[in-house]
C-alpha cells in the first residue's frame, strides 16, 4: 500500500498568524487560520479535515460491508459533525457525530444498522481515532 502524505505550513503568531495545508496527492489545498478554526472565517481547519477522512472511510468501509452481505449499495451519504471543545487550558476533539443515509435495496432497517455499526468499528480512520467518541446515526433512504 502507498504511504499517504499531507503538508502544512503556519507563518506568524497564533491569532494574526495564516496557514496553508495541502494533500500530497495535490486533490485538496486550503488555507487556514486562528478564525477559521476558533470562528467563522473563510478557510479550513485540521477538525473539518478528519470529519472529511472519517466520513470518506466510514462510507467506503459501509459499502464494502453492505457488498459482502449480498446488499451493495445504491449511494451512501455520511457527513461527520466534530465537536471541538475547551477541556482546562486545552481543546480537544470531544466527539464525532456521523449521520449516514444510504440506498440499498433487499436489506431492512435492523441490518443495515447492525452493518453500518461494524463498519465504523472497521474503518481504518475510526480506529485511528479510538480515543474519541464516534456515535453514529444511520438509516435507510425510504
């Protein structure tokens, strides 16, 4: 397997400061900055960047699961919501929240569940993140 590269660089101090990170692939580059992660500036945040990773991996990890259970899947869509919080003198990622809503016919709403629910045990990303609190809402589209 390739190893996966990503880069970034901060010029200044914390809150005048500006950074820029960008996927080794070249897919993605995106500026960021004290107010785009503390506040609602333009820009991207290390926080949205890993909702990204965990809602990518998750979906294709669920697919595969749905696929060797005889239901592969019409469409999966997964989006995380990280909840970034003030612990002490500190953040942290407190928890993620994916929300998950897929087409797959032949299968009902207890196994997808019980298959969505092994996928994010499985997904390569969620057990990078062991240390943080994944809750996971996922249901068929009707």
């Amino acid at each position: 397997m390739p190893e996966r590269t990503a880069e970034a660089q901060w010029t200044g101090d914390l809150l005048h400061g500006r950074g820029s990170m960008r996927l080794g692939s070249g897919a993605f580059e995106g500026d960021y900055s004290f107010g785009s992660r503390m506040q609602a500036a333009a820009g991207t945040n290390p926080e949205e960047l890993i909702g990204a990773a965990l809602a990518g991996c998750f979906s294709m990890a669920l697919a595969a699961a749905l696929g060797k259970a005889g239901a592969a899947p019409e469409r999966i869509h997964t989006s995380a919501h990280v909840h970034f919080d003030k612990i002490g003198d500190g953040f942290k990622i407190t928890r993620i929240s994916l929300r998950t809503l897929a087409k797959v016919a032949g299968l009902d709403e207890p196994a997808f569940r019980r298959e969505a629910e092994a996928a994010k045990e499985k997904c390569p990303v969620s057990q990078a993140l062991a240390g943080v609190t994944i809750d996971l809402d996922a249901h068929l589209e009707k």
